[in-house]
C-alpha cells in the first residue's frame, strides 16, 4: 500500500507539505540528516563490520531527527501539516521519506564520494563483457 501511495500524484495539501519541510531544513540540518542515516545504515549486518558506530550515537542521531521532524510538523510547517492531516494523512510518511532522500543525495553530490563510485569502473573487465556479447 506504501508504494502504491508513493507513486499516486500528491494533492496540493501533500505538496505543500512537502515543499514546506524541504525548505525549512538548514544546511546544518540537511548534514545532521546525513549523519543520521549513515549511522542507521551502519546497523546493517553487512555494514556493521566496517563501522565503529557506538550505540551513544547512533541514539543522539536518532533524537536529533525525531526533534527534527517533530518541529518541522508542529512550528515550521504546523499549517501545512494541519491542512495534510484533514485531506490526506499519508502526506506525512510521504513528506518524511522526501527529508529522507536528501542525505543520499547529499552524499552522491561530494566530489570524493562521485570519484570513489565513478573508479569503480575501472575493475569492470570491458573485454570480457565486449566479447560475452559480440556474436
């Protein structure tokens, strides 16, 4: 049903929402989003080898983005949350996973990170796949 939800066009309500919660976040807080996530992604049992993330935290991380999402939902965007809770409840979760796609986002955009993901490349072996697919 959520990703049914996710791919539905948004109201002018859940729209609202959206865009208030996207343009209240700080550049501060667009980071503090990225710390969250990496240190969420870090519980990952495959992740978890290579991260030395302390249960301290990864709790500081979590209160930091429920403080988060608690005051864009009753200051910042109080009226647009409103208007969304009447007309369209899963505005709510759709608006939260917009904030939630930042970090990635975020992350991608770093020069180090696009270098690190675009060598990659270079341990692909082309000859092998050239000649798997030349008749």
């Amino acid at each position: 049903m959520t990703s049914l939800c996710m791919m539905l066009p948004l109201t002018a309500h859940a729209q609202a929402l959206d865009t208030c919660f996207i343009d209240s976040l700080t550049g501060k807080e667009r980071k503090t989003l990225m710390k969250w996530m990496f240190l969420s992604m870090s519980t990952h049992p495959e992740l978890k080898a290579y991260s030395k993330v302390t249960p301290e935290n990864l709790q500081i991380a979590k209160q930091e983005f429920g403080a988060l999402i608690t005051r864009l939902m009753v200051e910042d965007c109080y009226h647009e949350t409103q208007a969304a809770l009447r007309t369209e409840p899963q505005a709510i979760q759709q608006a939260i996973a917009q904030i939630v796609k930042l970090p990635i986002k975020d992350v991608v955009a770093n020069t180090n990170v696009r270098s690190a993901i675009s060598d990659s490349a270079k341990h692909v072996d082309q000859a092998k796949i050239k000649q798997a697919f030349t008749p």
